[in-house]
C-alpha cells in the first residue's frame, strides 16, 4: 500500500465555512442520544408525545427534532417524526447495528477537541488518559461501554476474517471490555482465551465475560503489555485490537517482541486499528483521529501500514498482508506469523 489511496482535496469557499460549522451536527446527534430521542420517537413521533417521554421542553424538543430532520437523522411528515432505516439499525438502543454506547464516547472527548489549539501549541495531551481507565469510575464505566459496544460491531466482521484454529489459546492483549474474546470463543467453540488490560478496564471485561456465560473459557488479566511476560510459546494467536495507536515506535518493538516470546513457532499476530498510508493523511478519518488520540494520550497517533511491518520485523515477526474492514468503522488489519 505504497500509493496514496484518498486524497481530501483542496476545498471550495463553500465547504470551507460548512466544515467550520459541523460540529453542529455532532451536537445535535449528541444531545438527541442523550435525551433517549430516537427511541422516544420509535414509539411515537408527535411532538407532545416525543417531550413526555423524553421530559423535555417542547420548544427545545421541536428544535432539536427539525435539526435531526435537518442532518438526516430523522425524517418528518405532516408534523410527525420517524426514524430512518440507518436510525431505527444504529441509534434506537438495541438494534442490530446499535452505536448508541460507541457514539458516546465521541461525546465524551468533544470537550477536549475545544482545546486542539492548546494541545498543538504544547504537544501534551489535554485530558489525562487515566480519567477513563480507572481515576474517574464514572467514565470509566461509559468508555468500557462504548468500547464494548463499538467492538461489538467492529468485531462481528473481522472475527470471522482471522481464520482461527477451533481449537487452541488465543491471547488478547490491550482487549478492553472482553468484546472480541467474547465474540472469538463464540464463534470457536474450543477455543480459549487470556484478555489482558488495566486493572479497572480488567473488572469491566469480566462483568461483561460473566454475562455471556463465558468465564469457564475467557480468564480476564489486570496487567501491561508494556512490561508483562507471558507463558513463552503458549499461544496460537495473539490480537491486539485498537491499541497500538496510544504507543510510541519503541514501545511498539517491545510489546511486538513480547508477543513473538508468547506465540507457538507457526502462531499468528493479528493488529487491527486505524492506519494511514505512507503520507499519513489519507484516509482521512484516520489522520484526524490521529489528533484525537493525541488530544488525550501522551504517544497518541496513527501510524502507517509499512511502518508496523517495519515494527513486526524488527521484533522477529514475518509481516503479512493489509486487510480493510468493511465500512463504516475504516480499520486496517495486518497479520504476522512467529518463524
């Protein structure tokens, strides 16, 4: 993946001033999920009935469901309020592409993106990443939530895209709330798995592992993939899954080496996460969810494709291909196999 494969292109007048007004959509969307409005309107679209159940103001709701009509996150007809297909799938609580706890999370960090200028100017982020990994139970809970619920979605379709042995032991490092060992042993049924994260996160993935009837299957490790040594050679497969964004270079080479110790000669390292091509702008989501992770981690970035295979050989690991992820999340997944 040599070439540059999506360029943003220069912008008109035009776009210019529509990209300094949209944040307003994302506070609109914000604020509908936080008043429980597509599911109000799932039951019912009028407005009195919308303000009842929500407890809102009706001129506030009305505003607010005209702007949602406006971003094309409802639809409107003769004063009554519907949801549309991608709503009634993704943003009513408990559909089948239910994003509702993921978009939180987007919610959760919009505060610190009013604070990019600081962060350019100094180069540290502007909210301490142990706020959601521990210090503040309260976010801690929500960012489990999200992750869980944005891996989930993610998960169901790059599951089924590793190939894994039925049977065997999979380590999960940096696996968050359980959602991919959760979703890996459900669809191996002899399979096994180690979960790894912080000691908080850790407590959240074995609440969520209890609640899937998975605990004989799936043991949850408070630990640190950037010092843990693990059973040498005990693993067919290590996954680690939106991390390595938060790490620098070096840190990288010796969580990658740790790895290579951990698998069987033959075992398989799968990464997925955001990446950039070479130019570390394109795609575009990418590059700016580089900022993001800049905005509240201390190593936050995106790295390209070709610098992790660099990263994997210098650990003594065999890189593999690129994969992309089916839409609408734009992960990369890179394999490398233990010689």
């Amino acid at each position: 993946m040599r070439e540059a494969k999506e360029s943003a292109g220069a912008k008109s007048v035009a776009e210019i001033v529509d990209l300094a007004s949209a944040f307003y959509g994302s506070a609109t969307l914000f604020a509908a999920l936080d008043h429980g409005v597509f599911d109000a309107v799932e039951r019912s679209g009028t407005l009195a009935d919308v303000a009842k159940a929500t407890g809102c103001d009706e001129r506030g709701i009305r505003l607010l469901l005209d702007a949602c009509v406006a971003e094309g996150l409802l639809v409107k007809a003769g004063g009554v309020y519907a949801n549309t297909p991608a709503g009634k799938a993704a943003l009513v609580p408990g559909g089948p592409a239910d994003l509702t706890k993921a978009i939180r999370y987007n919610r959760d960090v919009y505060p610190a993106w009013g604070r990019l200028a600081e962060f350019v100017k100094t180069g540290r982020p502007v909210e301490r990443p142990e706020i959601h990994l521990g210090a503040d139970a309260s976010r801690t809970k929500a960012f489990a939530a999200a992750m869980f619920g944005r891996a989930m979605g993610i998960g169901r379709a790059v599951v089924p895209m590793l190939g894994l042995p039925r049977e065997g032991r999979v380590l999960d490092l940096a696996g968050g709330p359980a959602a991919y060992a959760i979703l890996m042993c459900q669809a191996n049924p002899g399979l096994s798995c180690v979960t790894v994260d912080l000691p908080a996160i850790r407590d959240e993935a074995a609440a969520y592992v209890e609640q899937f009837g998975l605990s004989g299957r799936i043991e949850c490790r408070a630990g640190d993939y950037h010092s843990d040594e693990y059973e040498a050679g005990a693993y067919d497969a290590v996954t680690i899954f939106g991390a390595l964004h938060q790490e620098s270079p070096e840190d990288i080479v010796g969580i990658l080496g740790r790895v290579r110790r951990a698998l069987k000669p033959g075992g398989r390292l799968f990464v997925l996460d955001m990446m950039t091509d070479f130019t570390h702008a394109a795609p575009k989501f990418s590059a700016l969810f580089a900022l993001n992770m800049a905005l509240t981690t201390d190593n936050g970035w995106v790295f390209s494709d070709d610098e992790l295979k660099g990263w994997m050989r210098d650990a003594g690991l065999v890189p593999g291909e690129t994969v992309r992820i089916p839409p609408p999340m734009p992960h990369w997944l890179v394999s490398a196999t233990r010689p």
